[in-house]
C-alpha cells in the first residue's frame, strides 16, 4: 500500500524555541525574511483563571484534496507518490495562483527562484532516505511526530489512535496531513 | 516583524494591482469587441466608425493586459510553460487557452476591418469620402472580407469566454469566501462571472463610444449602456447582501463607495439618462466614468478578496 506521510504536533510540548524555524532555513537554505514553516504564539487568551497560550506549528499541511495542486496551471504543483504536495520549481511560472488557493498562508514566492516555495517534508534531502523532518529531528520539546499514517505500527499512526488530531480549517474539505494535538492546550 | 513571539509574517498580497488592470484590460477588450461585432452582425445601420473604434481597441487593450500578466509572474521568462503544460482543473490553465485564441481572432479581426472600407470602395466604386454613407449600404464580400462575418461570430463566443473567465479565474478559489461566493446563494453557480461580464460589456461598450465619439446616431448604445449600469448596481446589491459587511470596510470601503458606486454606476447613470432624454452629448463623461469605475471594481474585488481571510 501506499505510504501517506502525515505529521502530528503535539502543541502542549511545544514551548516556542523556534528551533524547528531555524533548522527548516539551515536545511533549505530558504532566502531571507521568508519561512517555510514558522511557530508564532497564539494568545494569551482569556483572563484569569482561564488563560491560555500556545505556540502553533504552521508550515504546508500537505492536503491530500490540495486547492494549490487543482488551480496550478502547469501541474508544478502536485502529489507525489507519498501523498506528499511538492512544487517543481522547473514548470512552476510564479503566477501565484496557489498563494492565493492556499487557506493556511503556507506558500511564498521564493525571491532567488522566482518559483512557489513552501514546505517539502524535506523529501528529497531527507525523507526519501529514510529520515524525517529536520524540524522534526531538531524539536527540542519532542512536538513533532513524523511517519506513515498508514502503518499501524509506525509512532504517529499509534499517537493518533489514542489522541484526538484535529485539522486546521476543516471547513474547505482540504483534508491535512498535519494533525493538531491540543490536549492539555485548550 | 517578530516571529518568535508573535504574529506571523505579515500576510502578503499575492495578486496585486498589475492584476487588476490584467482582468480591466481584457474586460475592455472582450467587451469593445462584442459591440464592434454585433454591430458589425446585426446592425441595420451600421456606424463605421464605431465598428473601427470597437474592433481595433480589443488588440490593444489585451496585449498591454497580456504584457502586464507577465511582467508579474515570478518567472516572465517562463510564461510559454503555461501552454505546454495543461492541467484541465485549473481555470487559469484553460483561461490562457482562450484568451490566446481570442487574442488572435481580435487582431485578425482588427486587420479586416482595417481593411475594409478599402474594398468597400472598390467593391462600388465611390472615394473613401463616401465611405459611411457606403457602409450603411450591402455589398457582396470578397476575398479576405467574406471571412469578416465568420471573424466576428467566433471572435464574439471567444470575447463572451475570456470576459467570463475573468470571473471564473477569481470564483474558482474555493477557499476563497469573497471570490467563491455563489450567485443568489445558489451552489453551484458562481457570482463573480456575472458581474465581470456585465462590466465588461459596460467598460467596452463605454470605451468604444469614446473611440466613436463624432458619430451621429448613438441613442441605441445609450441606452445600452444605461441598462448595463442598471443590472450591475443590481449585481451589486445582491453581492453586499450575500457576503461579510467586513469587506466593505476598512481601506477598501473608500474605493468601494467612491470609486465602484458613485463614480463607476450612480454618477454615469444620472448623466446618462439627462444626456439621452435632453439629447445632450455627454458621451466622454459618462463613458469616461463608467471605465474609471470598472477599474475600480477590479481593483475592488481582487484586493477584498485578499485583505480578508
Ligand atoms: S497547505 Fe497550502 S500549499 Fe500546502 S498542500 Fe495545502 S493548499 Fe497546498
Ligand atoms: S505559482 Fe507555480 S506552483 Fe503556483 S500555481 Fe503558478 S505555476 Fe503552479
């Protein structure tokens, strides 16, 4: 069977490091005042006794019903055979269409390219071979699991059988590959 | 900006102004082209000149949008990849396809016209002096010019297809709410392509009228043109009754309100209807605002439907 790559952040481990940040622009060498995955801060929210704040993952959800792959004119933008959503910066023009598809705000125009640019699981350097992630392997609070969905026996497949995952914007039927665990959060 | 700890990276416009003016300009150009061929088609007297000013402003208008459409891509270089690689459940992808056609057709039909009164003086042998009065008159095509009538009919599905994909393009952004909205709330059937044909029937007819200005008889385009402003304030109440109030206000309310209502509809139609009832020649202030507020208005709903998510 086909592997579907997913990730789950587990946000009450998250404490904001940015670590993942930083190690996401090591990795891809992402140009200047641009992120393919960033975690800003949500709140506080509330007031006293019922405060919160989180820190929120947010990179390209890799939706497996993908806006961005449907509206892309030359088919630069599509699945490939892990259910991973990728950009071929070779057929890409930089129309900008899936900028303005994509509901998570997870794409840019990659200045030195002129190409889409977002977040790639790091497939090619890395979870073609085996690894995952380097936001993943450089989480400092242990918040990002990263694996096949479809394999039972795999950590996020296990993690996501016993925790509740939600999905950012479920509305647009977009169907993420990055699951949200709250628990403990909100 | 701080990312650490706190907003995110402010939200960038994708689609900006050039844009904008990309969707104006092939609005103007489906919609001149429209007037000029249906004219040219079906009209009983047919004003040359009107038929010229409507034939030769769709080249230009949609090379300049063309021009722009590329210069904003983040790879100009590359735009040829947009027709070798298609994607059939992509808008643009498809869109390109027409309005390439459409663009040809429009010059092929701009050279016929160009053309034309040449071998109408031929054709009865009068100085091109005679040319108006002759056009009035039918004469048996020949040569190139029996293509003009065929030209016009394609030409005219072509510019009914590149005005309602301009629509199209934007309403097929799911995840868009403004861009998305339905028509009438009916699922399905999407807004935008409405309202963008209807101004671009509008924008064109106004542009070509300009272009036509000394001509004699134009009470039927008049009148045309004040229905056309009819339907879209209509078109436009339904869209500020079907979508968040939100959109309507903030930075946008100003362009909203001055420059797609009062100057592009409610100023037009009022000086329309004095000017045809008092049979006044307000043609170059009607018109002119009637363009300024189509611009408006693309400018409008591209913006709106970034600014708010
Ligand atoms: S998050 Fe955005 S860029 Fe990523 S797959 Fe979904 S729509 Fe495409
Ligand atoms: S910018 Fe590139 S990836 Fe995005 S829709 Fe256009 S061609 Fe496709």
């Amino acid at each position: 069977m086909a592997k579907h790559y997913a990730m789950a952040v587990v946000v009450a481990k998250c404490i904001g490091c940015q670590a993942c940040t930083v190690a996401c622009k090591f990795q891809n060498n992402v140009p200047e005042g641009q992120y393919r995955t960033k975690t800003p801060v949500v709140g506080p929210k509330g007031t006293f006794p019922n405060v919160s704040m989180y820190f929120e993952k947010q990179a390209c959800q890799m939706c497996q019903n993908a806006p961005c792959v449907e509206v892309c004119p030359t088919k630069a933008s599509h699945y490939n055979e892990a259910g991973v959503v990728l950009v071929d910066v070779d057929k890409c023009v930089g129309c900008k269409y899936c900028l303005t598809a994509c509901p998570y705000d997870a794409r840019f125009i990659n200045k030195d390219t002129g190409a889409a640019d977002k977040c790639t699981f790091c497939w090619e350097a890395r979870v073609s071979k085996g690894q995952v992630p380097a936001c993943v392997s450089t989480c400092v609070g242990g918040a990002l699991v990263f694996g096949d969905e479809k394999d039972s026996n795999s950590e996020i497949a296990k993690l996501l059988s016993k925790n509740k995952g939600e999905v950012r914007k479920e509305e647009f039927g977009t169907r993420p590959s990055i699951y949200y665990i709250f628990e403990g959060v909100k | 900006m701080d990312i650490t700890w706190g907003a995110s990276a402010s939200h960038e416009i994708a689609w900006g102004g050039m844009i904008a003016v990309y969707l104006f300009l092939a609005g103007i150009a489906a919609g001149a082209f429209l007037t000029a061929a249906l004219t040219d088609l079906f009209g009983k007297n047919r004003p040359a000149k009107l038929i010229r000013a409507g034939a030769y402003i769709p080249p230009i208008a949609i090379v300049v949008g063309l021009l722009l459409l590329v210069f904003d891509l983040g790879r100009p270089l590359s735009f040829w990849k947009l027709i070798f690689n298609v994607n059939f459940s992509s808008v643009m992808s498809l869109g390109t396809f027409i309005i390439s056609i459409f663009t040809a057709v429009a010059l092929v039909y701009a050279y016929l016209i160009w053309a034309w009164p040449v071998a109408q003086a031929r054709g009865i042998q009068i100085t091109v002096a005679g040319v108006e009065a002759a056009a009035a008159r039918e004469v048996p095509a020949s040569g190139l010019q029996a293509l003009r009538k065929p030209v016009a009919v394609v030409g005219s599905l072509l510019a009914f297809g590149t005005a309602t994909y301009t629509g199209f393009l934007l309403s097929a952004v799911s995840t868009n709410t403004f861009w998305s909205v339905p028509f009438l709330g009916i699922s399905g059937v999407p807004f935008l392509p409405f309202l963008f044909l209807v101004s671009a029937i509008s924008t064109g007819l106004a542009a070509t009228l300009i272009g036509a200005i000394d001509c004699s008889d134009l009470t039927l385009y008049k009148k045309v043109d004040i229905v056309l402003l009819a339907i879209e304030i209509l078109l436009l109440i339904i869209l500020y009754t079907s979508v968040s109030s939100a959109f309507f206000q903030g930075g946008l309310a100003n362009l909203f309100w001055i420059g797609v209502v009062v100057i592009g509809l409610l100023l037009p139609l009022i000086l329309a209807i004095y000017g045809v009832s008092k049979h006044k020649n307000l043609v170059v202030p009607v018109c002119g605002m009637v363009v300024v507020g189509g611009l408006a208005l693309r400018y409008f709903v591209v913006y709106a439907g970034q600014m708010v998510r």
